[in-house]
C-alpha cells in the first residue's frame, strides 16, 4: 500500500493509478495461487445466445477501505472473493466514482451510467434511463424480466427513471425486503429490529411507504412463500443483507429474472464508529457474494448463461483527522473513497486475470449492454473492452 502521504501528495489520477497498481500486487500473488491449484479451467466458450444469457449485478455495498479487504492484513476478511471468485473472474483494479458519494444516488448511477445529481436523501427517481428500461424497452422484455432488491425503503424509486423516452411502464420491478418484513409482521415487528434499520447515516431519513398489501402479494404470489414461513425463516437471518440474499434467492428460484440487481448494505454500519461491526459487515458481504455465485450455478434458469458483476457503490476515506477514526465515513471525497474495484464472472468472460487501468463507473451500463444486447444511448461511458 502506498503511504497515506504518498496518496496525498499525487494528483487524483496517479493516486488512482497507485492505488490500482498496489491492488493488483496483492492479487497477483493470490491469482498465481489460485492458477496453481485449479486442476480444471473451463475452455474459453462462445458466449451464450442472447435471448437465454442472464446478468446478476452485486453491489459490494456501503463502502470498505483497502486495509480491511485486498491489502494483506484484510485479505482474512474476505476469503470468498480471494480464493474462490477472483480466480474465476476477470477483476478491474481501477473503477474510478466521479459522482456524489451518497448510497442511493451513488447506485443510481450506477444503474444510468450517467452521474445522477438528485439529492440521496430525497425519495425521486433518476433523471437518466436505468439499465433496467434499457433493456426492457429495446429487448421488449416483460416486468417480470427486471427486478432489483434494495436495502433501504429510500431505494424505492431506483427502477425507473423519469426520462421522457422511457420511464414509467419500462422500469424493473423493485423489492424492499424489509418493507416485506414489515407488513408480514403487521409493523409488530419488535423480535425483527436487527433486520429493519433503514441507514446508517441518518436515523431521521425512514421514509415510510404505504402499500402493505401489495406487499403481502408479492411474498405470496411471486415468492411462494407463506407469511408465516417468511417471518419464522427471517428470525434466523442476523443482518438485512441476509434477508436481501434470501429473497433474491426467492426471486431467482420462482421468478428467474434475466436482469437482477441486488444491492448490499450492511458494511455502511462503519458510520456507527463500531470497528467490529464493519469488519462483520465486510466478512458478510463477501460471504453472500459467494452464496450468489452457488446459486447462479445450482439454479438450472441461471448455470452456465449467467454473468456476474460485483462492485462497491463507493469506497471508504482514509479520513485521517482528529474527529474521524479512519474506516468510518466517506466524506471527504478522496480519491481512497472514489477509486473502487469490479469482477466480471461467468460464460465468456476471462479467468484470473487482473486489469488495472481505469474505467468508469458509467461503463458498466454500456457493458451491461453489449453483453445483454440493447444500447445505453444515454450513458455517459463505454463498454469494458476486456468484458465484451
Ligand atoms: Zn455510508
């Protein structure tokens, strides 16, 4: 790792570059590991006819700083990602956010390609078409064939924009897990509140939505799953990321949605100055991630026609003045909080192999469709030439 002052004193882009290059080290050395031990590598294939190929996006979500995941000492916190999916993806070092650094518009932007201006704590909807309208408007895909899970009821709007040449009837579908949890437990909810914090940077944005019944449908219509057996299997999940996961899990198995966006959020809990608690998130997040990728390739819908992408909404600075504690915010705008990372996994898409020259956030839209098929026209940036 460079030092804190060897990052300071680099203009933003070589900082990227130095940050980007110390990661690669680090997961070079895994990498040879890795190589040497997988015994059988599947044979580069000819990438899936479109109208079967299937995208599953992760967020890696709420931020997490080098120290505690790709430099040495954090390696332990995410053993699913080194020796298990890392060596099976292609992984970007070098996925530079140049956009506002709030959870919500962060991920919408994401979801655009565009850098979306509204305000986090707002309940709008994007300005720019999402991935999701994309791909339904041009592949003429019904709603059912676009759905995202979102951590935070301030999520709600994430799935359709507001511009004129899509927007309302082209969005995805989205699901609120605890706005599920809610109306199955009637708001009596008091054994779930480990499952229904809503964020963790302002305890006075809870954004509450109506609609309980609709929400009691989509459990049993669209999930199969009784209310009672909801609630009975939620009281085993320790975080909401673990509900997130289960009912994607839901979704992929009765659903089986073509283009699924899952967006995690249990690390952001760093804001509440509780070392151990970011380093449970990050050790979680990394877990999930491996618990998609098992079901990607159990579920007969999904195995062998599936890409998976995972990346951070936003990392974490290393906010090293006196009132912060290093791993707490992102508020500082840093190239540390701006510089994050992807992996590419699945049909067609190369193994082991490490990038680390700069791409956007944008790019993933226009990625997204080269691989699926449709043109982001509005998306500020280009497809990932090593991907598709
Ligand atoms: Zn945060």
């Amino acid at each position: 790792m460079q030092s804190q002052s060897t990052l300071r004193n680099a203009s933003a882009r070589e900082a990227s570059h130095l940050l980007a290059r110390t990661r690669r080290d680090f997961l070079r050395d895994t990498a040879k590991l890795a190589i040497g031990t997988t015994l059988l590598r599947p044979k580069w294939i000819h990438a899936t006819t479109r109208p079967k190929r299937k995208v599953i996006v992760i967020t890696f979500g709420g931020g997490a700083r080098d120290q505690e995941t790709f430099m040495i000492e954090g390696q332990e916190n995410i053993p699913h990602l080194m020796s298990e999916l890392i060596p099976q993806s292609s992984f970007f070092t070098q996925v530079v956010n140049r956009g506002i650094l709030g959870h919500y518009v962060a991920t919408a932007s994401l979801a655009t390609g565009v850098y979306e201006t509204f305000n986090n704590f707002a309940a709008v909807a994007p300005q720019s078409p999402t991935v999701f309208e994309y791909f339904r408007k041009d592949l003429k895909r019904p709603s059912s064939d676009a759905w995202v899970v979102a951590p935070s009821n301030g999520f709600n709007r994430i799935g359709e924009s507001t511009h004129r040449s899509y927007g309302p009837g082209f969005g995805a579908r989205v699901i609120l897990p605890k706005r599920l949890l809610n109306a199955a437990t009637s708001g009596a909810s008091h054994d779930y509140q480990h499952l229904l914090r809503d964020n963790y940077e302002t305890p006075y944005y809870t954004p509450e939505l109506a609609g309980s019944e609709f929400e009691l449908q989509q459990l049993e219509e669209i999930l199969k799953l009784s209310v009672n057996d909801f609630k009975s299997h939620a009281q085993t999940l320790s975080s909401p990321d673990e509900l997130s996961v289960y009912v994607a899990r839901q979704l992929m198995r009765h659903v089986a949605p073509s283009l699924l966006w899952i967006t995690m959020h249990d690390i952001d809990i760093a804001h509440a100055g509780a070392y151990s608690l970011y380093i449970e998130g990050i050790r979680r997040t990394d877990r999930l991630c491996s618990d998609l990728w098992k079901a990607i390739q159990s579920e007969p819908e999904y195995a062998g026609n599936t890409t998976m992408f995972i990346l951070p909404d936003f990392g974490r600075d290393s906010d090293d003045d006196a009132g912060g504690n290093g791993f707490q915010h992102h508020r500082t705008g840093d190239t540390l909080s701006r510089t994050t990372w992807m992996l590419a996994a699945g049909p067609g898409i190369r193994e082991g192999v490490v990038y680390d020259r700069a791409v956007d956030s944008t790019d993933l839209v226009p990625t997204l469709g080269s691989l699926l098929g449709f043109s982001a026209s509005v998306s500020a940036g280009k497809p990932i030439a090593e991907i598709v």
